[in-house]
C-alpha cells in the first residue's frame, strides 16, 4: 500500500525560528531516498516556503496558499488551481465598507502578485509587508478597485479580532475562512480562499496523482483540522493548538524536538 506523508510546515515541521533543522532534513532526504512519498501543505507561497525548507530535497509536489495550489516544486508547474469565482468582488466590497483593506494575491498578466494599498495598510499588514522587501511579487496599486485585479485566488486581512470576527462569521459557510492568530507576530488574521482551496481537498487532488491509498499527516494549527480528518492517520506535535491534539491520532514531541522526523525515522518501513 502506497502512504503519503503530509506535513504542514510552520510550527510543525520549521522549527520556532522558522528554520528546518539539519536533522529533520536529514532524515526526510534520507527516506524519501528509500522511497517516502513526502509533501508539505502551507499557507506559504512556494516561495517563501522554498526558502525555510532550504536543504530538504523531496521533490514531489507542494502543496501552498492552504490548498489554492498544488504545485511541482521541480518545475513551478501549477498542477491543480483554486481560483475565486466572480462572487469575490462581493467580498471584496463588504471588505472595504468595513474598512478593511487586505492583501490580494492573484495571477495578474501570468504572474504571481500580492496586491495593496500603501496609505490604507492596517499595523499589521505594513509588519507584513517589512518581511517581504524585495519579494518579486509585490505590487503596490493605488485604490481598493485595484485590488480586484487578475485571477484572485487568495485573500489575507490582517487586523484588529473586533473588526475580523464578523466578516470571519459571516462568510465562513461560503469561502474556505481561516481565522487564527499569527504564530510569530501574535496578530489576528483572516484569510479568505475559494471554497474548493483547502489542505484536505488539495491532499486528495495530490493523492489521485501519486496513485497513493493511505494519508499520514502532521501538523499544530487550527488550519489542518481539515487534514486530519481526511487522514489515516494524524499526529499533532506537543505545541499544536488543543483543538488538533483533540482529533489527532496522537500527539508527538514539539517543532523545535524535530518530532515529525522522529517519528518518521521510527516508524517509515
């Protein structure tokens, strides 16, 4: 029976410092030289998750953006997309009414951007932003109309919980809705994806396409509650929120105690 193994990255398989230990490479190189079917799911881009998992040389697909993308790290070929339909613009102008004026990644003339407004930037999205200086896919546009440029796929609002909360309930039935605080910079967050965009649904696109018949996951926030009810099996490491350890199959040693290599090093034949 052919496993995959998913694992999300940021306080999973990076460690607090938002780096990959020599050791968790190591022996996830070393396996999936054995032959380990091994893939990531994040809320990274493939750039930015390129960069943390710098020395970890699985080469299957990835999958980023929360499950808008499921895309071959080898080539940057986008396998499966989960693009907004025309529904968003809605969203988008309930967004700006509550003055809330958010990061939209989209596909804009062939390329990845993330777009804003410089002068309507939240705290929390000029923070943002400060960590991706130079970052190819910044776009800077003038009005909340330009916001709605391209082929959307991926809405981030960065801002105060009072002001999130109720978009966060009103429109969680309709769109796949992560709300959760930042793990680095314990700001609120609210990020807004098509309702196709998922780890889960990502994973099983991924499965169909490496023929695999079992799912073993990993993960510590509230947005791989979706994949660890889709998998086999799901292991939550020690620093997961409870909600995770609740579901999970059972709970294994921190990020920063490389837990998702130890257990694959005890437990892949």
């Amino acid at each position: 029976m052919k496993t995959l193994y998913v694992s999300d990255l940021d306080g999973t398989l990076l460690r607090s410092d938002e780096t990959i230990s020599e050791y968790t490479s190591g022996v996830i190189n070393a396996l999936t030289c054995k032959g380990m079917i091994f893939s990531y799911a994040t809320a990274r881009s493939l750039v930015t998750a390129e960069k943390v998992t710098k020395g970890l040389n699985a080469k299957i697909p990835s999958i980023v953006y929360n499950g808008a993308f499921v895309l071959d790290n080898r080539t940057k070929e986008i396998l499966v997309a989960n693009y907004f339909d025309d529904d968003i613009y809605d969203l988008l102008d309930d967004l700006f009414a509550n003055k809330i004026f958010p990061l939209v990644y989209a596909k804009i003339a062939g390329n990845e951007k993330f777009s804003f407004v410089p002068k309507l930037c939240s705290k929390g999205i000029v923070k943002f932003l400060e960590t991706r200086r130079g970052d190819i896919r910044t776009n800077a546009v003038g009005t909340p109309a330009d916001l709605k440029s391209g082929n959307i796929f991926y809405i981030t609002c960065i801002d105060k919980p009072e002001k999130l909360r109720p978009l966060y309930e009103k429109y969680k039935s309709a769109f796949h809705c992560v709300y959760q605080v930042d793990i680095y910079t314990k700001e609120q967050w609210l990020e807004i994806m098509s309702p196709l965009a998922s780890k889960a649904n990502a994973i099983k696109q991924l499965k169909s396409l490496l023929n695999c018949e079992k799912l073993i996951v990993f993960g510590d926030g509230k947005n791989d509650i979706d994949m660890f009810e889709l998998a086999d099996e799901s292991y939550a490491v020690e620093n997961a929120v409870e909600e995770l350890k609740k579901i999970a199959t059972a709970t294994i040693p921190s990020n920063d105690d490389d837990g998702v290599a130890k257990w694959l090093e005890r437990n892949f034949v």
